[in-house]
C-alpha cells in the first residue's frame, strides 16, 4: 500500500530543482547565448582530460543551467512534445519585455506570446519561454 503525504507534509518536503543539463554539440555558443544573452552568471567549466571544453554550468536562480557537450543531434520539438519540451524563466512583466528586446537585438526571434509568455529559442532550437504568470498563487499553502 503507498502512503499518500497530506497537503501539509508535502509542503515541509524539501525538494526543489537543482539543475538542468541541457546537452549540445557547441557547449560555447549556448552557454554563450545563456550567459551573455539571458544574462546567467558562469560558475564553472569543465574540460576534458584531453583538454576539450566538457560543459559550462551557470546560474539559474537557486538551481544551475549544465551545458553539457554531446555528440547526438538536437531535437526540434513544436507545441506539446513527449518529455521535457520547454524550459521557462520567471521573470516580471517589465523584465520580460526588456528580455524580449535583448534577445531580438542579439537576431533571436520571439515565435509567439501570451498574455503571461514569451516564446523563443535557444541557437540549438531548444524552446524556451519568459513566463510572468503568476505562480506564486498557485505555490502559496492552505
């Protein structure tokens, strides 16, 4: 039989998201793109014991963003796709448009928008999204 947590006992739980690693031919262009261009921190780079660059970690809020060298084609994903298909950033109302127009004055094209997000992509075609929805309403505990 699986015990079920209580609303309350969940909200004790302490987990939260520690990373993501996103894996890419070009570890220098997408840290590049989230580093200079979203405007994350670099905290560390990894090399081989060759020598070669292996991933670049930066900062993503309480968590890291892991860009990690990989040798398998990206995957385009339109809409909905199966797994993990978009990785959104909190950002305010006002901070989403400046983002918007930092990406567009770096040649990256907004593909659409909500009332609450901005959708792009990464230079491997990763999707990614500058949400101002406010979540915080749907986090706080009864």
């Amino acid at each position: 039989m699986v015990d079920f947590l209580s609303r309350e006992e969940n909200a004790r739980r302490s987990y939260r998201l520690h990373h993501i690693a996103l894996g890419t031919a070009n570890v220098s262009r997408l840290a590049h793109f989230y580093g200079e261009v979203l405007e994350l921190p670099e905290l560390k780079r990894h090399y081989t014991e060759q020598g070669r660059l292996r991933s670049i970690w930066l900062e993503l809020g309480d968590a890291l963003l892991m860009i990690e060298h990989s040798d398998a084609a990206p995957v385009r994903v339109e809409g909905v796709g199966a797994g993990w298909f978009l990785a959104a950033l909190a950002v305010s109302s006002g901070e989403r448009e400046r983002v918007e127009q930092r990406l567009e004055s770096f040649g990256v094209a907004i593909e659409s928008r909500t009332e609450w997000t901005s959708y792009a992509r990464d230079p491997d075609g990763n999707r990614i999204a500058l949400s101002s929805y406010p979540s915080d309403t749907l986090l706080k505990r009864s």
